[in-house]
C-alpha cells in the first residue's frame, strides 16, 4: 500500500524558496493545522526551538492535491554538492508534439523561472535524440530540470 509523505527541502530562507517553488509548480501556501493562526505557532506548541522559526512561509502544497507537501526547513549550513535528489518540472507537453514545439515550451518556462529568481545552468539536448531538457539551479542553489 503506497504511503503519503512531504519533501522537505533543507534552506537558508525558506519564505523566499517557498515563494519561488509555489510559484514555479502552481502550488499554494499550505494553512497551519487547524486551531493554529501560522505555522509558527505550531511549531511552538510541539516544543521546536525558536532557531526554526521563519516568520514567513515555508510550507507549500498543490491545490489539487496531486503531488506531495513541501516543507522549507531552516537549515544554516549552506548548501555544498549536488543535490541526489532534484525535481523535474514536466512543461514539454507530449512526445507526440513536435521537437521544436516541446524545445520551445521548455525555453518559455525557463525563461519564466529565470524571471521568478532561478538560473540556468545548462541545456540537456543532443542531435537525434528525442529529448530536450533545461538544467536549471532555485534561488539557493538547488538543481532542478525542466523537460
């Protein structure tokens, strides 16, 4: 039997990544558990010490209820390697549409993280393969691709 389970993704500023992948994946700010005004509040009555506390946004979910929760943990050490582990944002459309179409959409939604704070870091693409992908970097530095 499948199990429920959220991302949690370690960060220096949870408000401003919260706010980008929010953004970048049609997700909305996920509301404190009932009976709770922020999530700050929550996480004073469980005990969590104040060095957690982000006096913003840092947790998200999908509308739809589709993809997993996403909680931005305070983390103060910055961020050293590679990710092992990195999203993909699908925005190609089908396999059936044409290459220069699918390259287009890819282009159009990086450009439009790029606008939301992300970089580029490569393009994913080689002659006579059917594949086209942008590897991008977050505000922090995480590596996503958009295929």
């Amino acid at each position: 039997m499948p199990v429920r389970y959220q991302l949690v993704i370690d960060c220096a500023d949870p408000d401003r990544q919260a706010r980008f992948w929010a953004a970048a994946l049609g997700y909305e700010f996920a509301p404190p558990p009932t009976g709770f005004v922020t999530w700050d509040d929550y996480y004073r009555a469980l005990g969590l010490p104040e060095a957690g506390s982000t006096s913003g946004v840092d947790r998200i979910s999908d509308p739809q209820g589709g993809g997993p929760a996403i909680w931005f943990q305070v983390v103060r050490d910055a961020k050293a390697v590679k990710n092992r582990l990195h999203i993909d944002i699908h925005a190609s459309g089908d396999r059936t549409d044409p290459m220069q179409t699918r390259k287009k959409r890819v282009d159009t939604e990086a450009d439009r993280l790029v606008g939301l704070g992300a970089t580029i870091s490569g393009v994913l693409y080689q002659e006579g393969i059917d594949h086209y992908a942008v590897a991008m970097k977050d505000p922090e530095g995480n590596e996503f691709d958009i295929n």
